[in-house]
C-alpha cells in the first residue's frame, strides 16, 4: 500500500483550512450585511413613527386650540404657550412649552393679525439617535361672534403660475390637487416636467413653490398621511407611488408597488385611524394597502366591482367606502375585514351619464356627473352603514356642465363645485334643504379648471387648472357680523 507524501498531506490540510476560513468570512458577511439591514430598517420605522405620533400631536394641537376659541376666543392668548387640561377641558399653559412623553416638545406661538383674528403656529419637535425632527402647523382663528364667511360674492385671492424655472416645463395641466395642514400638494400632467409639487400655505395669501419632483406618469389622486404622500397614477410599472415628505424642500419617491395589469389608478382615499389606503382602478378594481409602515405599502385586500366600471372618487368614513362609478352609480363597500372588502349595495343617479366626482358627510353625500344641458348633474343623497337613498338632483346650467369636483364646506351647508359652464366654473350650493338644493353664487375662473381642494385652515380653495395661471385661489368675504 502506496503512502501519501507528508507534503501531500500538509497541502491537503491547509487547503481544508483555506476552505474553512473562506466559509466562516462569507457568513461573517452575510451576517453583518442582514444585522446592517435589519438596523436600518428598524431606524426607518422608528423615524415614521416619531413623525406619525409628531404629527398627531401636532393636529392634537390644532383641534384642542379650536376647543379653546370656541370657547372663549380671548383665551387664545399672544405668545408661546403648552397645553393643559383644566377640569377635562383644554385650556393653555401660559408661556411654558410643553414636553410630552419625555420626547417630544409642543410649542404653539399665538400671535393677532387683526382684532378679530389669531395667528397660531404648532410646532412639535423631537431629538433622537435616528435624526432630530420637526412637524409644523400654521392657521388662523377667527372670532366667530365677530367675523363669519360670506360666499355670496366669491372673489379672486391668489393665483400661481408654473414656469420651467419652477417645475421644468412651460406647458401644464394639474391633474390633482390636495391642501393638507399648512401645504399644498400638486399633480402635473406627465408631458409637463415635473409631476409633484409643493408649496407653503402658511405665508398666504401669497403661495411659495417648495419643490418640484419628477415621478413619470401622469398622478391622478394625492392622499396625505403624516408626512408622506401617497399618489395613484398611470404609470404601468408602478401605479402607487410613495413620497417622503419629511424633507419638504427635498422630497424623495421611496417606494411604488407595480400591480398586475396596465389599468390607470384614478382615486384614492386614507382611513386614518387603521393606516389604510384605499384606492380605485379603471374597470372597477378597489385595492387596500396596509400604510403603518408609510414606505412598504402592504397590499391586504383587493374586490372587483360588479359592472367593470371605472371608480373615478371615493371617500372613506367609519368603515364604508363610498365610491362615485363610471356607469352613473354610486357604490357603498364593506372594509372594515380590509383582506375581504365587500359591496353592500349600489345606486343608479337618475341621468347620470358617468359619476364623477363625490363627497359626503356621516349620512349624506353629495355627488357630481357628466351631463348636458338637458341632464342634473348634482346629486343629494343619504347613506348609512348597508343602504343608500337617492333624495334630489339639480341641474348646474350650462351646455356641457361636468362637475369633476365637489367638496362639502363642514361648517356652513354648502358644497363647493368645479363644473364645465365657462360664464360659472367655479359654483357654490346651498344644500340646508336636501330636497331642493340652490345655486348660492358663481365665480368665473380665468380657463377651465380640473380639480380643486378647500382648505379649512387659510379658508380658501385651490383650484388648478389646465393652462396659466395654473393654480388659482378662491375665497370668501370676511364680514363683520
């Protein structure tokens, strides 16, 4: 029997060695690269939740102040302030910031513009190993037993214009557009550089472009939680797109999820308390995302409509979605199991060639068709947990009176309307009487308008446009009463 040369055998071995040592370096790697992003991750999530809890102590704020105004509007003391509650009520903790949770800090500075206004800015703030952090709230106050809105005579109160040095193109059309806390948030049309824009409301009445954002495809609906924007759109490979807002000037996509086919996205909405986003397809699609995680968007639950129509609106409350169709109907669904949401019933509009637009209260809603000069195409209705009911109609004037928007004003029993009659685009209803709503007062805008928000806390509306000036501002008087 041949025996092996010692040399033989001490190669041998150190190659067994030089095989061991590279084995144990590659999962040293491996697992240093998975701790690496394990620990990333969890400094993402942690940072999204600092600024989810940041921001609704920030809204906490703002709501505990209007507590406070309607109470007694003098308490809204100038200065820099906390808050406290006396006797279950809020009242303000006299020039002392408060810190909350032994993390945060609120800071609300109070300041009078006139005799029967104030100023309040909410600013909440958070230090941190994954990032200091800042969410800020800026409104106005006013007294209501001196002042009260008038929309009899709606009037002009800013306009901006989209230029290539601010959003990279000279050709525009704002496809959407949605008012959130002090921010204005804009959808371009594809062709037109860049596709998201922001600016700031707390300068007003004059409005400040923040950033502009290049997504491709055309945004169809802008939905706002915390600080992150969550935008349907048109493009194939990635019809949910996820920006992080908490850089304004710097906004940055940090995520999109691709769904199966190349059907457009039209209409989103946000169920707030659960962290679900809901949103409609070409073709009677509806998906839920799961958005604790703002930046993994978690698709939980999907239904197809009977009838393959588009869902071109809808607006979440308590548990119901109710969505404006294609075909003229509005639909009431089922999502409180988000991995099984279901139609509960279905309600054809009377003339209504195509439902376009909606809005709606804890029992009513308000919706908006395509029509012609012979057709209704506003539309008052009830709603509860498992029916709908059809109650009145009322035709907007015109030749081709589309209403693409609607918006119901909470505080006054208005809706708001963009519709297609040029001498009256801009239209404001009185619906007090469900079975009789009027037309209140008119606006002419300079060109056709798209789509349009109303934002409670500078008391305007935004409405954008298809060609210059691209976005135009509505408001009412402010009348002594």
């Amino acid at each position: 029997m041949t025996r092996e040369p010692l040399t033989t055998k001490i190669f041998h071995r150190g190659f067994f060695l030089l095989e061991g040592i590279l084995v144990l370096a590659i999962i040293s790697l491996v697992v240093v690269v998975t701790v690496g992003e394990l620990l990333y991750s969890q400094r993402v999530s942690a940072r999204a939740a600092q600024s989810t809890r940041a921001s609704d102590l920030a809204v906490e704020g703002l709501e505990a102040l209007k507590n406070i105004r309607d109470a007694d509007f003098f308490a809204l003391a100038d200065g820099t302030h906390g808050l406290k509650l006396v006797e279950g009520r809020w009242a303000l903790a006299l020039n002392a910031p408060e810190t909350i949770a032994s993390f945060f800090q609120r800071r609300i500075t109070i300041t009078s513009p006139t005799d029967y206004q104030k100023r309040a800015e909410i600013v909440v703030t958070w230090p941190g190993l994954n990032g200091s952090g800042e969410v800020k709230l800026v409104t106005e106050f006013s007294n209501w037993f001196a002042t009260v809105e008038d929309w009899s005579k709606p009037k002009a109160a800013g306009e901006f214009n989209l230029t290539p040095d601010n959003s990279g193109s000279n050709n525009h059309k704002v496809r959407t557009i949605r008012a959130k806390n002090n921010y204005l948030y804009v959808g371009n049309d594809n062709s037109a550089g860049k596709e998201f824009l922001t600016f700031d409301l707390t300068e007003a009445p004059t409005i400040n472009i923040k950033s502009a954002l290049d997504l491709g495809g055309n945004p169809n609906g802008i939905s706002i939680l915390g600080q992150f924007a969550f935008i349907v759109s048109d493009a194939n490979d990635q019809e949910l797109q996820v920006v992080d807002l908490r850089q304004l000037t710097r906004p940055a996509l940090v995520a999109s999820f691709d769904l199966p086919g190349n059907d457009d996205l039209l209409s989103s909405d946000i169920d707030f308390d659960n962290n679900l986003l809901i949103v409609g397809r070409k073709f009677g699609w509806v998906y839920l995302f799961d958005v604790s995680t703002p930046s993994r968007p978690l698709l939980v639950g999907q239904l197809t409509l009977t009838g393959d129509s588009s869902i071109n609106a809808l607006r979440f409350f308590a548990g119901r979605v109710l969505l404006a169709a294609s075909d003229g109907t509005i639909r009431l669904i089922d999502v409180n199991q988000a991995n099984s949401p279901r139609e509960l019933a279905s309600l054809r509009l009377p003339g209504c060639l195509s439902a376009l637009s909606l809005d709606l209260t804890a029992s009513r809603f308000y919706a908006g068709c395509s029509g012609h000069k012979s057709n209704a195409e506003l539309f008052v209705g009830l709603w509860d947990a498992s029916s709908l009911l059809f109650l009145s109609q009322a035709d907007v004037g015109g030749s081709q009176a589309d209403v693409e928007h609607i918006s119901f004003a909470a505080t006054e029993k208005f809706v708001f309307l963009l519709t297609g009659d040029q001498s009256a685009d801009f239209q404001v209803w009185n619906v007090a009487n469900d079975l009789n709503p009027t037309r209140f007062s008119t606006f002419n805008l300079a060109g056709s308008p798209s789509q349009a928000d109303y934002s409670p806390l500078v008391q305007k509306m935004f409405v954008g446009m298809v060609s210059d000036p691209e976005i135009q501002v509505v408001a009412p008087e402010l009348v002594l009463r």
